[in-house]
C-alpha cells in the first residue's frame, strides 16, 4: 500500500504533517509505504527533528503550494507543479493507493470530482462528517457541502456510501439510516425529504430508521444521518461552533472536547474509485496520523470494493 | 390592553400558567388585562393556590382542549369549543389584542395563518426563534419551520420581519442581517440562497450583512439570521439539544444555560395582523410570564402597525 500525503496542506505544514507521519509509521505494523509530497528541503528539515523511519516513506518535490485563499479550479489548472495537482496525478495514474491533504478544500473537491473518476453508477460524491456521539462512537452526517444542491436520488445515493462507511471504517454492523427532517413522522419535510423518504423505504441496500430531528443529530439515534448539502454544512459548522464555545468558557468536558473536529483529521471523499481524504485547514500531528490511519482502513477493507460492488449489483 | 392566554396548553397546564399569570401580575405597572381561557373550575383551583388580584383578569371558560398529537387541523376544526379555537375566536373578532399558547403548535400555526389575516404585502408568515449569544443578548434566527419550502422573495420578507422583531423587541437599533449559507463570499451557496442574497442586497428596508455561516449563528455576527424553515429548524433543534447535553454532563453554565428554550416562552407568528405567540411544550411558569411579556411589548411599541407601514411602503 502507497498513501501519499500533501506535506504543504494546513496551517502548521509541513511541521505538523513530519510529526504526524513520525506517529503514523511509529505505530505501523503494517507494509504502508508513505509517499510526502512537498518541498523537499522544508520536509527535510522538519524530518531532522522528527525522525522517520528509512524505508518507510519517499519524498517527492513539489515546486508549488496551493494557498488555501486560491481559487480551486483555477490554482489546480495552472499550478501543475502543486503538491495537491502532484498528488492527485500520482493517484490517477496508479503510482499511490490514496491521496491526503489539509490543503485548499476546494482545490482537494475538484481534484477528486475530475482526476480521479467517480464509481460507475454513483451520480454525485459526497463529503461526510463525523458527529461525536455521547456513547464514544461516531456518527456520520452526509453530505455535508459538496451538493449544495441536492436531489432525492443523490441522498439516496449517500445512504449507500454512508451505510458502507460507517459499516467498514466506523465499525457498526448495520448501521442505521437517518433521514434528517423537522418531523419525525412520514410525510413531514420540504419537497426534498418527502421525496427521499419514498427512496430510502424502498432501498433495500439501506437499514433505513426513518426521519431523525435536529435534536437527534449528536444523539444515537441513527449512524448515518442523510441531508443535502447546504443543511449538512451548516450544521457540520453549527457543531464545530459548540466546541468554540466551550473553550471560551473554559469548559473542559470529556465529551464535548471530542467537538474538537480537528482531531479527526479530515474525512472522505465518497463515491470515488479511489481513497481521497480533505483535512481540516487547522491540522496538528493527531490530524495527519488519523488520516492516515483512515486511508490505511480504506485500503485494508477494499471500501472502493464494496463500493463498486454495491452500485453495481 | 387585553391578552388571551390558554391556560391548557404546555405539560404542565394549568397549574404552570397560572403561576406564570401570577408572577406576570406581580410586576405589572400597566393596564393590561388577561383572558385566561380553559377548563375554569381547573383554573380556579390553581387559584386558590397562586391568588391573582382580582380585576386583572377574565376567565373564559373552553369545554374542550386539542392534546399535544392531534391533527391540527382535523383538531381545530371539530374542537370549536377548545381553548385553542376560542382563543382564535376572540382575537378574530376583537374581542382581545393578542394570543398565547404553549399547546399543540400545529393548530396554532394553522390558527394563526387561518383565523387571523396575513397583513397585506406578506406573502408568508413565518416563526422565529431566539439564539443565545455570548454578549447576553439574543438573536432571531428566522424561519424556524413554518415554511419548510421557501422562495427568495419569501427569504427576503423574513428578513424585513424578522428585522422589526428584532428592533422593537429584543431591542437592536439597526439589526444586521445575515443569510444563513455554506460559505461567506457572495455567489456561494445553493440556488435559493443565491438568488436571496440579490433581494437582500437590494433591500433598502434591512441591514443586510452578507452570508453567515453555521458557525456564526451562536455569534454575535447578525441579529437576524435568515434561512429556509427547514433548515432553520434543524439548527433550532440541534441548538436545543445541546442543553440536553450539557445537563447531562452536569455541566452548569451561564452562558449554556440560555440554551435552555423553555425559558424564552415562545416566539410569535410574524407576518399575521394581529400578535400570536406559540409557547414551548415543556413550559414552566417563567415561559409563560416571558410570553406575556413579549405579547405586551408587542403590542406597546405598535409591532403590527411598524409591520403593516413597512409592507405598504
């Protein structure tokens, strides 16, 4: 296995992606070979301080960096020579197995949407998020801003890459399927959700619950919560708020430290033949080894698999 | 001055409203006088527990109640001697200038849009609801769920409402507007709130802002926050259940103390001609003397009448 990491993306890079890398590989039991894209002396650098293991990884040179203020399609276009546009060639062209950065999140969208292809038969990809649950297990809520317009057949579609998420790399058995509505009768809901009730009844790929409320949201109620985009990203944003707050008033809670959003480290692109991560812009080391942790579960499970297999069947 | 208040509606009817009546008189310089509409020999025994002073309030008897799970407008169409409908009933026909109910939400809505007339120029009424901010003051998020599907010009309304809601009652000079949307720069967002963000930016009756994102909406950034009724109540929801939360992790706050709802009362149906307030289930004494408030600020500072200029000008 080859996962390639954008030394460049986030705030603290590449400080934070070495240190990250040095966590990842001292706890790596397994033949991951890691692939650092980025400027090569600003790693080397860093790597002094922060040993890594040799063998382990290779870096390759990047010239540019993609600013995080940069328009995405066009600093993709023109800086070929970008960690993110590097990465994402390497991907496509089968020299690496996954592609991570904490980099311009909408120059990781449209590199994922058009370098890598989507899986035949899913008609939009999806970004989740995790919702911290007071059980310890996470939930996922998606989509959480990629389609900001969406369709019943895209929530629907989303169900499906959820389901196989949280199943695989969350570790729920048969999670369930959440509708996100402000019911929780059927019928309740604008046009959108009405529509998706109708489809996910019928999904038999699904283990559909029913409508879940926004006061479900941070509960067990479901695994996998269902939106379109716009709802999933100002709640995704509403929660990563809670955590703000807390700090501010210097709550220091168990539970809700776990709204601290940036320790997961980012989460993925669904519904696209190959594992793509978008980080958090404010990534320290925890971040950077939990992706890779993540990306490694991708590949160890065949998710992309399960994936193809389940739109195909 | 005459305010109608159901003394069914809520959990803990009617003892709690009696209570909230009590406390509400206790402080009450003004010549406002109450209809406490119910089952009377059930209010007078609640009297004789919290003495009102006599002469400050009427009691209107109602033989029947509409419960918390009945269909609205099944309910208010076969309930005619319900508390609700008299209620209704008695501000159709001028008898009182405001109504309050923390009952079955649904028929107040439909009371509300039905029996009272929409003021003229108000495409939709709508239903907003008060967010905590860290400055102790509140801001109105708006539409909260009356309008699950909602057009720009809908969107653009809410604002002007929501506008002098916030002025006349929660006390904001020149409120800011701001819309509710997945990103801060103009031009993002999905179709309804991009074509919103035009209507407001041309709207000389507001102060509109620009986009909000999720994470300013427990901020200080606008005073009102517009969206779509679905998505305001999925954010009213979530915020709600962080109370929840925090309770349960015996967390005591001040700040996320105010997350507790209840304690607001309710918030009215802006748009309608006459001041509706629609109460919270779990309503205890305080949130039925904070409606009577709100109902007397409204109708002191002449809300309807700033409402109907702003709509005809």
């Amino acid at each position: 296995m080859n996962i390639a990491l954008d030394m460049m993306g986030g705030d603290y890079a590449p400080q934070e992606a070495v240190k990250g890398v040095a966590e990842y590989l001292a706890n790596n039991s397994t033949n991951v070979h890691l692939t650092l894209i980025g400027n090569q002396q600003q790693i080397e650098e860093c790597i002094q301080t922060n040993p890594l293991p040799a063998g382990n990884y290779t870096i390759v040179h990047a010239e540019q960096v993609i600013e995080m203020n940069e328009h995405p399609t066009k600093a993709l276009k023109e800086k070929q020579q970008s960690s993110i546009a590097i990465g994402f060639n390497l991907l496509a062209g089968g020299k690496t197995d996954a592609f991570i950065s904490a980099g311009n999140t909408g120059a990781m969208m449209v590199g994922a949407l058009f370098s890598i292809k989507t899986i035949e038969g899913v008609l939009r990809p999806t970004i989740g998020a995790y919702m911290p649950r007071e059980d310890g297990k996470l939930g996922l809520l998606v989509d959480v801003g990629l389609n900001a317009d969406s369709k019943p057949e895209n929530l629907n579609q989303f169900a499906i890459l959820g389901s196989l998420f949280s199943k695989h790399i969350l570790g729920f058995d048969n999670p369930q399927v959440g509708l996100v509505n402000l019911g929780e009768e059927e019928g309740k809901g604008n046009l959108l959700a009405q529509a998706t009730y109708s489809l996910l009844k019928e999904n038999n790929k699904i283990n559909f619950k029913g409508n879940i409320e926004g006061r479900d949201i941070l509960t067990a109620k479901a695994e996998v919560m269902v939106c379109d985009g716009f709802t999933g990203n100002v709640v995704l944003k509403l929660a990563e708020s809670i955590y703000d707050i807390t700090q501010r008033r210097h709550i220091n809670d168990e539970h809700f430290n776990r709204f601290n959003f940036e320790i997961y480290g980012g989460v993925p692109v669904l519904g696209v033949a190959k594992p793509v991560i978008i980080g958090h812009g404010i990534s320290h080391s925890i971040a950077f080894k939990n992706m890779l942790v993540t990306a490694q579960r991708m590949l160890e499970t065949n998710l992309m698999e399960r994936i193809k297999e389940s739109f195909v069947g």
